[in-house]
C-alpha cells in the first residue's frame, strides 16, 4: 500500500511554476467532474471535457472500454443530473430552453441509457400521454427504489399544473402507475429510504408547510407551517433508515443546525444532532447503499465531513494518514463498500479525483478538475475579516498574486445571489486575475448565506444599502492592510455581484475607478413584475418589496447620468435568470448620457456560462478591462 500511496501523491503533486498559464486554463470547463461509481464498483461514470463539449462518459474499470452517452455543449441542451439506476443503466436528466408569452424558462426530460444494450439515439422515458399536461419537468426522480429492480419514484405534474402526482416509472418498459395523486396543496414530494411517500411540502404566498402523506388512507395531515424566511422555518433532509425519523435544520442560537425528530410525536420535537457557533450549517446527510444515514456534510469542518459509521470513519482516516496535506472526501462508493471515489484538493491542488481499492489497499490518481493549476500555478485563498463601518464583522477570501510584497491594483469581486457564499475552494475568476498580478477579494457581504439568520435576511428589501456599503468598507480595509492601492481598485462580478458593481460606481465612484458586470441585475422593478409569470412570485415580492420609488432608487438603470467611471457589460441572450434586456436598457441609458461603456452580447448565452467559448471570451473581457484601468 505504502508504494501505491507514494505513486498517487507523486501523481496528485506534478505541477511546478511554469510560464503564465492562458486564459483557457482558467475559462475551460472542468476537464473531469460529477464522478460516480457504479454499485457494483465495476465502472465509473463522469463528465469529460473534450473541446469544450461535455461528454457523460461511463468507463469499465476491468476491460477499459467507454461508453460515451451524451456529448453536449451546453447550449441547446444541457445535463442537468445523471444517476445508477442499477450497475447496467444510467438515468439523466436533459434541460432545454422553452419561450412562452415572451419569457424564457428551463424544461426537463427524464432518459435512460442502457449499457447491456446500448444505442446511438437517447432514450427518453417518463413522456407525457396524449391526455396528459406537457409537464414543465418530467426528469424529478424521488427514489430509486431499493426493493423494485428497473422501477423508481417520479414526481410530475401531468395532471395539474404545478402540482405533481407520484409515479412507479417502469424504466425497462417505459410505464408508470400512479401511486399518489396530485394535490393543490403540496407542490413537492417526499419519500423514506423505503420508497414509500410519507409527506409532501407546499407554499401559498410566504408561507410554506409540510403534510404527512399517509400510503394507507391516502390523507395528508398538517405537519410543520412555517413562513419562508422566518425564524421558525425548517428544511428537511430527508428520512433516516428507520421510516419515523427525519433530519432537518432549523435555528439554534441565530444560526441554522442540525437536527433530527420523530414524525409521529407532536408537537415537533427536534433533536440537536450539530451546531457551528460560527457559521450555518450548510451540509447534508450521507447515505450507505442501504439507506443508512452514515453521517453528514459541513463546509466548516476537516475533510467537511462527520460519519457516524465506524468503517467510514476508519476509511477517512486512512485517506487522511495517505495524503495528509490534502482535504480529501469519499464521495462514491460500491454497494459491498470496497471501491470509492474521493475527491481531494490542497493549496498545490485545485482539484483532483482518486480511485480506491480497499481490498488491493490501493490508491490511484483518476482526473483533475483543471489539470494546469497546480503547484505553484495554484495561488488558493486566505479566509480574512474586517469590521463595516457599524461594527458589523464581514468575511472574505483574498487571493494574492504570486510573490506578493506590496499593496497592487485591486479588483473586489463580490458573488451572486445575494442568497449565497463565498467558500475557500477553486474559483476560476479569482484564480485568472490573481495569476495577473491582481490583489483579489471576495467578500461574504451581510445578506450572504452562511453567518446566521439575522445577517442573512440583511439582503431582503436591502440592496443598494448597507449590503453596498460592505464593498467599500472592504476596499478601505484593504488599503489599510496595505494588499491595495488607493486609486487602483475595480469591481466585478457575475448576477447580484454585476449588479452590486455597477452601484458601486453610482453610490462610491472615489473607490472605485471602473465595474464589470456578467449578466448583473439592473432594474429591480422588472424583477418584481416578471415575478408574476412564476408561481413563487409572492416570495420574490417578499423579497425586494414592491414600493417603485424604493425600486427604482435602488437601480443602476436609472442612475446612468452619475457614472463617471468605465463600465464593462457583458450577457448572454438566452439568460434565464437575469433576461438579457437588464443590460440593454442599461446601454440604452449609458448611451443616453454618452458614458464610456464597453457592451458584448453572447449569442445563445445562458447566467452561469456553462458554454465553454462563452467563459472563455467573457474573462478574456474581464481581465483586458481590469489591466486597461488599473495598469
């Protein structure tokens, strides 16, 4: 074991400081991702880059023979997940693009590839019948049912619109029995590590709410209500192996913990299974190939990972003593538990995946994630914090260029969302700027996930307020420690971060001498009124508020006159999320007022540049916008 370690260490360390890496290192798609082992341990299925195409590719382990399932770019269509349904089919869902009214939304089919019979067309199961409603997603699978081989749980809304019913899905034959009726009243379902429906969740307006479904009766019964972004709401997990108890979290001194509880004590009791005093648990549970729950995820642990279970506890210490300066997690394994996959990274290494034999006690390396950066081409993250201007104590990651040893032009790169973090891991915006001498930080502004209730909902009703002045406070900071320059500091950013760029010129333009925004939000009153096309509109009403001059206030759109500093916009025309039109009617106003503006619009370009000449062209932008006004 000890040389086989030895080889997979060599193996995960190449990598030394060569000449500047391109862009392309940065901007391709992972050359490896979303790996998982069949249950038998027998082959591995993975996302391939192959010239900007992702390829679902299953690889025999034994005879070395692929089979290459689905080859997309990303454009007109995408994966949206992949799973064993047994060691000799695959299912994977497929997400296209759909125009109704004028708006632009996702839909999703369900199909199967067989390996003992495999074919050069893809096979779609789960189709609506001509009776039927043409469901918006048909791919929703809720368990793989242990019990029933060739037969899982599907949810699908073929009879009321957004309202599924609960389908056995035959994948051999293509043929579904209804198991539970569609109801007004739950909008999702939930199913035990038996396979059986036990409760389905629902919302109306901002309040949500789970039922207990009982198979029996064919009731449903109140369980937990709750409103959506209150105190009191709860998210459950899922069912542990014994079908009574759930896992969930739920605050614990302002900060979401885990928890379990039994479904048929009232009132809800819940039991505290973890709590960081520092951060939100952001986890999940982890499940054995028999339903056991084994343990579960936390970003702010070693290895982010507890298990409950001794032999995976044995497991990850092992890997542990194997490759001691990496965090490295197992995140697929074999039915019999003697194969895995894990993942690991370090500060030399922004990724690599690894194959285990616990019988051979072997350990090998499979593939990198972006195979350029590592050893000292990896630059990594420092997690630092700064007080706002009230008091208030902000996190972030600073990425340093190579060499660093005196303050340089600085770039603030706050992430979307703004229900969201960032975390230490790789992140190829950073990474790219940093390699070109640029300080980078990435701060976790109030209104970010991860630091408590009360920061969290900073963001609801809040942009362009305190959330915005977090970004200069960040940049004072940053002088005051000496990483920037005074007069050297730009703003970037992708979704809220574009927008949270371009106000950041509007409200603080002695900061800051330029912004770039990927796909930014710029009116928050077309937010609110598209709302109206989507069935959680009173959440997002909830969200932003729906006072217009309070909206329009807080708008980049409508400040185009106050900018004085070059902005960079860039958006794809087929964006979901963010449409495409908030960039436009931001260049219509910058136009207007004759401002200095760069606008590229990507063809077919969707909010999380997933199409690889896309990302490519848009950091390209980015960083010769950054070196132009900086350097």
């Amino acid at each position: 074991m000890k040389n086989i370690i030895l080889f997979a260490i060599a193996l995960l360390c190449t990598g030394s400081a060569n000449a500047q890496l391109p862009i392309e290192s940065y901007a391709q798609l992972p050359n490896m991702s979303k790996v998982s082992l069949s249950p038998s341990g027998k082959a591995v299925a993975y996302l391939q880059n192959y010239e900007g195409n992702l390829v679902l590719t299953v690889h025999d382990l034994k005879t070395h023979k692929k089979n290459y399932i689905l080859q997309t770019d990303n454009k007109t269509i995408a994966l949206g997940w992949y799973d064993w349904a047994s060691d000799d089919m695959l299912l994977f869902g497929a997400n296209y693009t759909k125009v109704q009214r004028g708006v632009k939304y996702t839909t999703s089919r369900l199909f199967k590839f067989d390996l003992k019979n495999p074919t050069d067309e893809l096979v779609q199961i789960n189709r609506a019948y001509r009776n039927e409603i043409p469901a918006q997603f048909q791919d929703d699978v809720i368990s793989i049912l242990p019990e029933q081989p060739n037969k899982i749980l599907v949810q699908t809304d073929f009879d009321m619109a957004n309202k599924p019913s609960v389908y056995i899905l035959d994948i051999a034959k293509d043929r579904r029995e209804k198991v539970v009726r569609a109801r007004r009243k739950i909008s999702s379902w939930i199913a035990d590590q038996q396979g059986n429906v036990r409760m389905g969740y629902g919302f109306e307006g901002i309040t949500a709410y789970y039922m207990l479904y009982d198979n029996e009766t064919k009731d449903l019964t109140d369980f937990y209500t709750f409103q959506a972004r209150g105190p009191e709401a709860i998210h459950i997990l899922g069912f542990d192996k014994d079908p009574n108890i759930i896992y969930l979290t739920a605050l614990h001194n302002g900060k979401n913990a885990l928890f379990k509880a039994d479904i048929t004590k009232r009132p809800l009791l819940p039991q505290l299974i973890f709590s960081d005093p520092d951060y939100d648990f952001d986890g999940s549970i982890i499940y054995s190939h028999d339903g056991r729950a084994i343990g579960f995820s936390h970003s702010n642990l070693d290895n982010s990972r507890v298990y409950w279970d001794e032999d995976r506890k044995l497991l990850q210490r092992s890997l542990k003593a194997a490759l001691p300066s990496y965090d490295t997690v197992v995140i697929s394994m074999s039915a019999d538990n003697k194969k895995y996959i894990a993942y690991g990274d370090s500060d030399q290494d922004s990724g690599t995946y690894l194959i285990g034999d616990r019988e051979t006690s072997s350990l090998a390396g499979l593939g990198r994630l972006y195979p350029d950066i590592t050893g000292d081409n990896y630059l990594g993250k420092q997690r630092v914090s700064f007080k706002a201007r009230d008091g208030l104590e902000i996190e972030g990651y600073l990425t340093l260029p190579k060499a660093f040893d005196a303050a340089a032009p600085t770039i603030i790169f706050p992430h979307g969302g703004p229900y969201s973090r960032d975390y230490a891991g790789f992140d190829y915006w950073s990474e790219l700027l940093a390699s070109r001498g640029f300080v980078v930080f990435q701060p976790n502004f109030r209104g970010s996930f991860g630091y408590g209730f009360d920061f969290f909902n900073e963001a609801n009703q809040g942009w362009g307020g305190k959330m915005q002045d977090d970004l200069q406070d960040a940049a004072n900071w940053l002088i005051a420690e000496k990483y920037a320059l005074k007069n050297k500091i730009c703003i970037g950013g992708a979704s809220y971060g574009g927008y949270a760029a371009l106000m950041a010129v509007v409200k603080h333009p002695e900061t800051f001498q330029c912004a770039a925004s990927f796909a930014g939000v710029t009116d928050l009153e077309s937010i609110v009124s598209r709302a109206r096309f989507f069935t959680n509109k009173a959440l997002v009403r909830d969200q932003f508020g729906q006072d217009t001059d309070k909206l329009e206030a807080q708008s980049p759109v409508n400040y185009a006159k106050q900018i004085n500093r070059p902005v960079l916009l860039i958006h794809g025309d087929d964006d979901k999320v963010v449409p495409v039109n908030h960039s436009r009617d931001m260049v219509d106003e910058l136009e207007d007022h004759d401002k200095k503006f760069k606008y590229i619009e990507l063809e077919d370009g969707n909010h999380h540049l997933s199409y690889q000449a896309h990302r490519v062209k848009t950091l390209t932008e980015f960083l010769a916008f950054f070196e132009k006004h900086l350097k």
